[in-house]
C-alpha cells in the first residue's frame, strides 16, 4: 500500500495545537502555519528572511528554489498573529540581528534536519499515525487549495510550479470537481428525450432483462 504522502487540514491543525505545547512555541507553531498556508518546501521556510516580510502591508515575498516562480503571497490575519508573536519573542533570543527569520536559542538558522525533528516530536504528542517530513506540509497546502475550488492554474502559480504537471495531481484527486456531474441540465435532457427500446416481436418465450449497453433508455423485461 502506498503511502499518504500530505497532511489534512485538521492533521495540520493538530500539529499546530501540539506546537503551542511544546517548547519554543511561538517559533515552531509559525513555522509550520507559514510553511503550510504558502506551501513552501523545507529549504524555502528555513531561507525566509526578515526582509521578505512586510507586516504593516501583510505580505511575503515567496522565494522559490528548484527554478520555480517566486511571488508575492498575502499574510492571512492568524498567519500576522503567529508572525508578530514570534518576532516578539525572537527579538530576546542570541544574535537577533541577523535577517534570517526562523533561529535557533544561539542565534543560528534552523536546518532541515532541526525542522523534521520538530514536526518527529510534535507528531508523538498528537494521534497521528503517519511519520510526518516538513515536504507534506506543501503537499497539504496544494491539496487544500483544490479542495476550496482554486483552478490549477492558480494553484500553478501559487506553488511555482513551472510545469503544470506537478500541480495536476492536486485538483485531478478532487472529488468536489466531480460534484452535481450528474444533475447537470444538458445531460439531464439528453437522458429525457432518449428513445425507450421496444422488445423484440418473437422473444416472448424468454424472460431476460436488457440493460445497457444493450438497451439505452428504461430496462425492458421480455
């Protein structure tokens, strides 16, 4: 069996109350929201900088790798709560001057193995039962975004995808774009007004149901 390789929402969130438990907080609840909301990779979360961040015009400039398109994102109301919460705390921490945005107590950038060992410990606090990377946390962001009705373009986009077939799989699994595929009007009058099929003369002697693709309109028993 394959993996799940994402997050759902409510897992997301889960982690996130576990954040607020744990040590260091305000750092690790905004580094998971921020990495979820703008489905950054590991590198791009741990690369953010404090000049990225405009917090007055509650936005952040997203800075892709892998060749991918870097974009300006808004700052969603919570996501500036747990940013403003962070830099408060953040500016007590050793070296506070430098621009990286997410530190550790000594003043360093995290690194990507810190990031998984937080997400390892903060999964041992919840019910979760997957093995948690820092990667599904993007992956949970695409899948959300399809899940809320955005078009792949735009979750394209959003991502920094450069080919749109790494973005396919989000809106493809989807089964809201599925919804009411069968009460739409057009198909609905071509099934109206297809013709009933008429049993044949000399059967008469059998007892068989013709059904589709045999016969296309009402069953008819003969």
């Amino acid at each position: 069996m394959q993996k799940r390789k994402f997050l759902s929402p409510s897992e997301v969130r889960a982690l996130l109350d576990a954040a607020l438990d744990g040590p260091h907080p305000e750092r690790n609840h905004c580094l998971i929201m921020m990495t979820w909301y703008h489905g950054l990779r590991a590198s791009e979360a741990l690369r953010l900088q404090l000049s990225d961040i405009d917090i007055s015009g509650r936005t952040l400039f997203v800075r892709r790798l892998k060749n991918s398109f870097s974009t300006v994102q808004p700052v969603l109301p919570e996501e500036s709560r747990a940013l403003r919460a962070w830099l408060r705390v953040r500016k007590k921490w050793a070296e506070p001057d430098n621009d990286w945005l997410f530190i550790s107590r000594a003043g360093r950038p995290l690194s990507r193995q810190q990031f998984g060992n937080i997400l390892s410990r903060l999964c041992g606090k919840t019910e979760l039962s997957l093995s948690v990377h820092p990667h599904m946390l993007r992956h949970a962001c695409g899948y959300a975004l399809a899940d809320n009705g955005a078009d792949t373009r735009l979750i394209q986009d959003y991502l920094g995808h450069r080919n749109i077939r790494h973005t396919v799989r989000y809106t493809a699994s989807n089964a809201a774009r599925f919804e009411g595929i069968w009460r739409g009007k057009r198909l609905q009058r071509r099934l109206q007004n297809r013709p009933k099929c008429q049993p044949p003369a000399d059967c008469t002697r059998y007892s068989i149901r013709l059904i589709p693709p045999y016969c296309r309109g009402n069953d008819v028993t003969i």
